[in-house]
C-alpha cells in the first residue's frame, strides 16, 4: 500500500494515463469473461446431445493455442508430445485437457480410474 501511495504522489505520474490503461485491460477481461462464458454454455449443450460443437469450438476464449502447451513445457510419452490445454489447476481439478501431437493415439475422455470413453 505505501508502495501505491508513493508512486501516485510522484509529480510524473499520468493518473489518467494510467487510469485509461488499467481500464483497457479490464474491458480485454471482460471480453474473454464473456468468450469463456459463450464456450462453457456450448460445451454443456454439446455434452447435454442438444447440440453439437466443433472441436476447435471447444477451446474458444482459451489463451492456449493449438500445438502450444499451458505451462510451455510439454511432456513426451511412449515417444508422444503432450502438450497441456487446459490444466486442472485451472478449473480447481475438474478438467485437464491435453493436445496429443500424434495420430497414433485414438481420442478419448478419462472418466476415472480404468475407464475410458472412446471418441471418433
């Protein structure tokens, strides 16, 4: 707090300049909140069968791009690069997603120990 304290009381500081900054960032949020939201609906419908969703649909508003790991260190498996989309720390251990760089893996969803549910 003193920290903030001084720096707004130094005779340079652009209050407004920094003001209109902060408030861009803010509405940049706000935009992606509201993306996030738009994909979260999407994807309960398309788990619900109400509607169907492409998969790149399903990772819209997520600032992690296709090829590109969350925490930029993707893993190898069995001679796969895994890369990390959507990690549990992100939903509070909910979902991970992970992008496998390998055709060789048929897609799937891990529902648990020892139970997998095959996609095409």
């Amino acid at each position: 707090m003193k920290n903030i304290k001084r720096i707004l009381s130094q005779r340079k500081f652009e209050k407004v300049a920094a003001l209109k900054s902060h408030r861009q960032v803010l509405e940049k949020n706000v935009t992606r909140t509201r993306t996030l939201i738009g994909t979260i609906d999407k994807t309960i419908k398309h788990i619900k069968g109400a509607k169907k969703m492409k998969t790149e649909e399903l990772f819209t508003g997520f600032s992690v791009g296709a090829a590109k790991d969350r925490f930029e260190e993707g893993f190898k498996h069995c001679g796969t690069i895994i890369d990390c989309q959507v990690s549990g720390k992100d939903t509070g251990g909910a979902l991970c997603v992970l992008e496998v760089n390998n055709t060789g893996w048929p897609r799937h969803v891990n529902r648990g120990p020892g139970r997998m549910d095959l996609r095409r």
